[in-house]
C-alpha cells in the first residue's frame, strides 16, 4: 500500500525510537554555525537559539512555528496543475495509518529543525469520516497520538483551528452561511477543536473565516450575516470558559480570497468588529503580512495597526511577491520586511502566547524533500538576522527619537487637553488667535530611509 522507504540515516535529535529517521534527511539537529560557507544552507548563521538579545533569548522573541497544512499536506497543486510533491512518507490515501505516518515525520521533522512550536487545522491531522461522530473519532486518535509525540519531543502547539472552508458544505459560508443547519455544524466542529486545544495545551486558537464573505451583494444581507459571527464566536468565548481552555482567541483578517469580499479584511475592519460586538477583551488578531499586501498595504501594516490598539496576538509569517497580488504563501526571505516586523514585536516587548507561525509553502517547482527543510531555516535565519537589526534600531533609539520628537508639540498644556480628550474648539480657536499661523514641518521621509537603511549590513 505505501511507497514509504525509511532513509538510511542512523542520527536523531529527539531521542525517541519511534521517530528516528523518518524524515528522510541525514542531520540530527540543524546547528548554528555562524561561519559556514555561503553555500551551506542546512545551518544557521544568524540564529542562535539560547542567545539572549534584549533581555530574551532569540527563541522566546521568534517562538518559531511550523504549520501542517502546508508542509504536511500541500502537494504542489495549483489551479492549472497536478500536485508535484510526492513524499516518499505519504501513500496519498486518507487512511488512518497514513495520517499516523505523517505526524511522526512531522515531529521528526520539527525536531531536527529545532522549532518549538507547531500548528493545525483539524482536517489537517485527521481524515473526515462519514459522521460527525466518525471525524471526531479519527480526530481523537491522531489527538493521541499527537499527545505522545508532543511530550517525546517538548514540542509545543502554538494554535489549533477548524478548517472551515474546504468542504462543499462551507461553500456558502460557515458561521455567515444563510442556511441555520451549515451554522450548527460549523459551531459543533469548532466546539471539538476547543476541546481538542484545551488537550495538547494549544496556548492559541485562531479563526480564519475564510468563506466568511460574499460574492455578490444581491443575495447577501450583510448585516445578518455579520450578526451571525459575532454570535458565534460568543458561543465560542462561553464554551471555551466552560471547558476552562485558556488559549487566546484570535482572529486572522483577509481582505478575499476564497470570496470576492472577506468580512475579516483587514485589522482595522477587525479592531472595529470586536469593538461593536463587545468581543475585543477575548479575541486578539493573528496577522498575515501577505493577507495585508492583498488588502493594498504595505507587509507590516496590519502588525503596526494591531499592535498599536494592543491586539496584536500572532504573526502567520509569510509573504507574498510583490509583482503580484496573490496569496502566494512564500517564506518571508526579505529581511528589512522582517526586521519591520521584529521592531514590532520589539517594542510591545514580546509575541508570547503568539509566535511566528510559517504559513508558507515550498514552491510547487521546489520538489526535493530537503528543501522543506532549507526553506524553513532560510526564513528563522532571515528573522534572526532581522531581530539583531531590529535590536539595534531600538538600542540606537535615533528613529525612535525622530517620531517622538515629530509629536513633540503635543506636550504643551494644550496639546496634553488635546490628548485626553478634554479640549475644545474654541481653545484651539484661541491658540490660533496668540500664535497665528502654523509653519511647516518637514515630514524628512528620505532622512528616515537614510538611516534605516545603515542598519543593515
Ligand atoms: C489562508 C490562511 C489559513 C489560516 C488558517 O490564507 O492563512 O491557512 O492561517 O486557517
Ligand atoms: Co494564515
């Protein structure tokens, strides 16, 4: 039935049986060489695990995260072509023994790579069976086993969720879907994966409502259908005290893709729906920099937007290209991107219980197992390079010192009424009438990219 060929390879990191060599690459742990040659790729020069950097060691400020559904599950397929990556570990069928197969390599895999954390929809790990009752049932056994793998390696899962938008039953939606019976089983579905977080200790549980949307405005009462989210992650919010699941509860904003409109757009749109349904005190953002190139932003954007109202929960850290304006899914390979990203994080002092979660797939021209694990080290390197850059940015405090000193006026006695909210028009009215008229302030945006760009090397 299977294609599967152990590798040959006696070395392994993780110091359980079952997960010796099955990902088929011969290196027990990627180490940190920060001399290897330029054409050594399976090291990394930049991250160095336990080294501290601003009072945190470089793993607590990345927690780096490897996500399934990519990884584990992509094949290469896109809409003009058959899948192109065969693993040798995956026979392809959605059998019960495939899908266990699979979460070993998997574990093996993040062992050797040296992450922390990993992420998941449910459909991802489990096949779906012909009940409700039979999917929950696959989906406690591979909950098991992901139990047992999880303890064995001390890796850690950042964040579950629901897949929510694959099946034909979501094509209308999930908690949006007009039709009440869709509804119900999309909250059963989640209610399960609640429990299923609250058993390997998700620290995260993230929707990304990805039929969430509309395609056309003729059949769509919008105003119904938002209702009907905000109802449902209450539902949510309640189950999940009841259960006592402390994970935080996030939101992932798109602005479309699958469906012409998202409701979730962008963190804006999503700060807003919190505030008007009163959920902002449960739900925090996981923010996608190649969700916000598609909503017409620039990559740190929505991180910058989130952050700054303090719901800034978890980074999906990917990118898109640039020359397009698709959801590629890439590794995020630019490091002044990351280092913006990293300055972020910086500043609010950490992404603890979030993380940097890959949601980026190899290349469908990427087709050698190895490369799952270059891509992956590429990207940690990239960000670790990124938060030294970051961290001497903040140390320096030069770009930090020009913004704030950009705002300074706002220190006098007016602009402090001004700030709280206390001032009025007719004071302003009467600061016009003693100082007359304003003059200009140089908004130096050269001056600034002047000297971000001498930070890197
Ligand atoms: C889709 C996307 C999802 C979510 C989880 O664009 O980003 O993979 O991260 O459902
Ligand atoms: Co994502």
């Amino acid at each position: 039935m299977s294609s599967f060929a152990p590798a040959s390879n006696s070395a392994s990191g993780t110091g359980s049986a079952e997960l010796v060599n099955t990902f088929p690459v011969d290196i027990a742990k990627v180490p940190y060489k920060p001399d290897a040659a330029i054409t050594d790729v399976l090291c990394f020069r930049y991250y160095n695990e336990s080294e501290v950097i601003m009072g945190k060691t470089m793993q607590d400020w990345m927690r780096f995260s490897v996500c399934y559904w990519h990884t584990f599950r992509g094949t290469g397929a896109d809409p003009f072509g058959f899948p192109t990556l065969q693993r040798p570990w995956d026979d392809q069928t959605d059998s019960m023994e495939n899908a266990e197969r699979r979460m070993r390599v998997a574990f093996d895999f993040m062992s050797k790579l040296g992450v922390k954390y990993w992420s998941f929809h449910d459909r991802d790990i489990a096949p779906e069976g012909a009940t409700l009752q039979e999917t929950n049932k696959n989906l406690d056994r591979m909950v098991e086993l992901a139990s047992e793998l999880q303890q064995k390696t001390g890796i850690k899962l950042l964040w579950n969720t629901c897949n929510l938008f694959a099946h034909p039953r979501y094509c209308n939606g999930a908690a949006s879907n007009p039709d009440l019976h869709v509804f119900a089983y999309a909250a059963a579905q989640v209610k399960k994966s609640l429990e299923v977080g609250k058993k390997l200790g998700a620290e995260n549980f993230v929707f990304w409502g990805g039929r969430e949307g509309y395609h056309t405005l003729l059949n769509t009462d919008v105003r119904a259908e938002v209702d009907q989210i905000a109802s449902f992650f209450k539902m949510a919010i309640e189950y999940k005290n009841k259960i006592g699941f402390t994970g935080q509860l996030l939101i992932e904003p798109k602005p479309k893709e699958p469906t012409k409109h998202q409701y979730d757009y962008d963190a804006m749109t999503v700060i807003a729906f919190l505030k008007t349904y009163g959920l902002d005190k449960d739900f925090k953002l996981n923010i996608e920099p190649n969700h916000t190139t598609l909503a017409g932003h620039c990559h740190e954007h929505d991180v910058v937007m989130a952050s700054a109202f303090e719901l800034l929960g978890s980074i999906d850290s990917n990118t898109g290209s640039p020359d397009l304006g698709w959801d590629t899914d890439q590794f995020p390979m630019d490091v002044k991107n990351a280092a913006m990203i990293m300055k972020v994080v910086l500043d609010q002092g950490g992404l603890a219980p979030g993380g940097l979660n890959f949601d980026c797939k190899v290349r469908r021209e990427s087709t050698d197992v190895v490369d799952m694990l270059i891509s992956h080290v590429g990207a940690m390197d990239c960000f670790a390079k990124a938060l030294r850059v970051a961290a001497k940015i903040k140390e320096g405090g030069i770009l930090d010192g020009m913004k704030k000193e950009r705002y300074s006026s706002f220190s006098s006695e007016l602009g402090a009424k001004v700030k709280s909210g206390i001032a009025t028009f007719e004071e302003c009215e009467q600061f016009i009438f003693q100082n007359g008229n304003p003059s200009k302030l140089s908004g130096q945006q050269e001056k600034y990219e002047t000297i971000l760009n001498r930070y890197f090397l």
